[in-house]
C-alpha cells in the first residue's frame, strides 16, 4: 500500500493534523463497526454476546494484532485497562523477579505516569526499595549491580529523543536487571521488536499511532519464557484460571492471560480492532522511512523561516522517533494561534510546542504548509492575542 492513505481517515477538510502522537484520529470503518456491534451484537444478543460474539477473546486476539507491529510472538500481548495500570502490573512483577534488590532506575525524560506509579509502588511496599532517575543521557553508565528494574520510555513523550532498546536492554541484563519498556510513542510508530530485544516486559496505549480513540484500552506484553512464572499484584478475576468457576482463592491463568485484570471495554476494544486492520497493509519499515523524511523536511522548513524557535528533539533523525519538537518562550500562545488556523500540535511545559508526524495520513504539502502557516504567525506576532495565552485545562 502507497503512503499516504488520507482516505482511510476521516479528517476534517482544510486540517493539518500533527498530533497523532497524542490521539490518533478517527479511521473510517470504525463508526460502522462500533455501530454494528451495538445494534446486532450488544443489541441483539445482550449478554449473550460474551460467547455468541467472542467479546471475552477479544483482548487476547487484539493483542495478537498488536503485538505483530511490536515483534512480539503470539500469545505474548494482552489488552486491558489503562497504561497506568499496566505500568504498575509489570513493574510490580518486575519486583519480585529481584528480591534482593531495592532500586528502580528510570529517566527524567519518562512520562510522569510512569514516575508516579514507581514512586506510589515503592512508598506502599514499605520494604526500603528507592526510585533513582538521572538524566536521559545519563542512563546506560547508571544500571549498576544494585538495580533491580530499569524502567524506560523508549522515544520521549516531549523531544522525540529516543533510546537504543536493544543496547539498554542488553546493558540492563548484563547488570542483573529487569527491563521494561514504556512503547507509548513507539507502537506504530518506530519499527519495534520485542523478541530481538530480550527485554521481559513491555507496555503502550492505543489511542496516538494506533489509531484506537480516546480512552483506548492500553498492553502489556511479558516475555513466553516468563509469562507462566510472574505473579500479578493485580489478580483480577479475568486473570484467574477459571473465572466462571468464582473460587475465593487466586489461582493464576496459564500465560498472558494472567495479566488481564477486569471486564474488558469491548466497545473500546472494536473500536481499535477495526482501527488495527490499517495495519495488515503497511511494512513499519516504509512508516518509519516517511515518517523521518517529513521530519526532516519540517524541521528544514521551520528554522529557515522562524529564526525564534529552537529545536528541542534530536538532530539526528536516528535518535529521534516521530515526533518533532521546538523551544519557544511562548510556545502555549503560539500553538493555540496555529490551531486556530486549522494546523494542529499540542504544546508541552514549560516551553515546548510538538508535532507529531504519521505518514498514514501526511504528505510533504502537509508539511509545507503547516511551516508556512507557523512562520506568518511568529513574523506578525499572531500569537500576541489575549485569547490565545488564557490556558486550557488540556495542553
């Protein structure tokens, strides 16, 4: 399939979407598939639809799907819940695969969810464990013998910086450690591959580059050799291995299985099933080739024409993921200024304003033109307006 595929999207007419790195927007077919679930599934067959319609498989065969863009073996991806919660579950297992080590290490580039988590985990463990975070930089020369679990987002949610998985990874096992990977700006994104990585557990969201919608249910992927030995903190009662047999006591599912938790969204989780079939039709391998060509192009357009910006994301399109991203004292002001004129990014604290580049639905006159439109802003000073600079609850 050529890129781009704008007819497989339902974009409003005249827009620039760059923020696909936050919310994927809406693919066409998923309104329908949502609508036909309800009426002739949902509607039709109530709660029979649990066996009638396979809605209680569905995290396991969506996770399937996913896991094909991440180089994870079938069987080894599971949906549910949120990311936060995933987090928690894999750091939790994390944990106790190391008993006898106490130390967390992450980076300040992580996203704080995931920072937050971390430091709830070890405050409500109370066994002395610690979250130690250095500079991104700074990560490989900080997995020491004393970690336990590193614990990383590989492309940073602001700059677009992006880790080496593999050679982290590597550096992390070399020392003893655990490894997760937060795959939230990676999934669909990045070319990914979880089994060449050896790490043992990965997880993500579904609604930026897979295309899912708000509030799309996140993963979790966990190594095969391991998924039969880790212990849920969270042992819901999808986790269990008979939940229809309601014992009182847990007994863990064979597999992934065991790290689902509750009822599944299943009207979230059509939603993405039907976004996921994009991805039957492209090669990551040709995502990523465009997606860092208008990067690249952008990144030229913008700083020969607004000589105020800075750029924050790495210069070396190998280091960064699919997202671009610039300093600018009022960066806030000015992305609502190009929003209103229909090209939109979203703005990052204290000072950065974030493009996202999805080659599923941009093109190189998509760029240029989003460029053009954000020069004449900054050279008339279009973003001094007042309504413009009164701050959003959502930035």
């Amino acid at each position: 399939m050529t890129l781009p595929m704008k007819d497989r999207f339902a974009l409003p007419e005249g827009m620039i979407y760059l923020d696909g790195n936050s919310l994927g927007p809406l693919p066409k077919g998923v309104s329908e598939r949502v609508g036909d679930m309800m009426r002739d599934e949902w509607g039709a067959h109530l709660i029979k639809g649990w066996n009638l319609d396979g809605w209680m498989a569905q995290p396991s065969r969506v996770g399937d799907m996913v896991g094909r863009i991440i180089g994870a073996p079938e069987g080894s991806v599971v949906m549910g819940d949120t990311l936060s919660l995933k987090v928690y579950q894999a750091l939790s297992a994390a944990l106790q695969m190391r008993p006898d080590r106490k130390v967390i290490l992450s980076d300040s580039g992580n996203f704080p969810t995931d920072l937050y988590i971390a430091e709830g985990l070890v405050r409500h463990l109370g066994h002395g464990h610690e979250l130690r975070v250095v500079a991104p930089e700074d990560v490989a020369d900080a997995i020491t013998d004393d970690i336990a679990v590193a614990m990383l987002t590989q492309v940073d949610y602001r700059t677009g910086r992006m880790h080496d998985m593999n050679a982290i990874t590597a550096k992390a096992h070399g020392a003893g450690a655990v490894m997760i990977w937060d795959l939230a700006h990676s999934a669909g994104a990045v070319p990914v591959d979880m089994t060449a990585s050896g790490a043992e557990f990965a997880v993500g969201c579904t609604y930026k580059y897979l295309n899912g919608g708000p509030g799309a249910p996140a993963f979790i992927y966990v190594r095969p050799d391991l998924a039969d030995r880790i212990d849920p903190a969270l042992a819901g009662w999808l986790g269990h291995e008979a939940p229809f047999a309601f014992d009182l006591e847990y007994r863990p599912a064979p597999g992934i299985e065991r790290m689902r938790v509750g009822t599944p969204p299943v009207l979230q989780m059509a939603a993405l099933e039907e976004a996921m079939k994009i991805w039957d039709e492209v090669d990551m391998a040709d995502v990523r080739a465009a997606s860092l060509r208008l990067s690249d192009l952008f990144i030229a357009e913008v700083e020969a024409s607004c000589p105020d910006l800075t750029l924050a994301s790495p210069r070396d399109r190998a280091l960064r993921g699919s997202q671009v991203s610039f300093h600018f004292e009022n960066g806030y002001a000015a992305m609502q200024a190009l929003i209103a004129r229909g090209v939109i990014g979203d703005f990052r604290a204290p000072d950065i304003m974030r493009f996202g580049f999805t080659p599923l639905y941009l093109d190189e006159d998509d760029v240029r033109g989003a460029a053009a439109i954000l020069a004449e802003i900054l050279r008339d000073r279009l973003w001094d307006r007042p309504e413009y600079h009164a701050r959003a609850r959502v930035t």
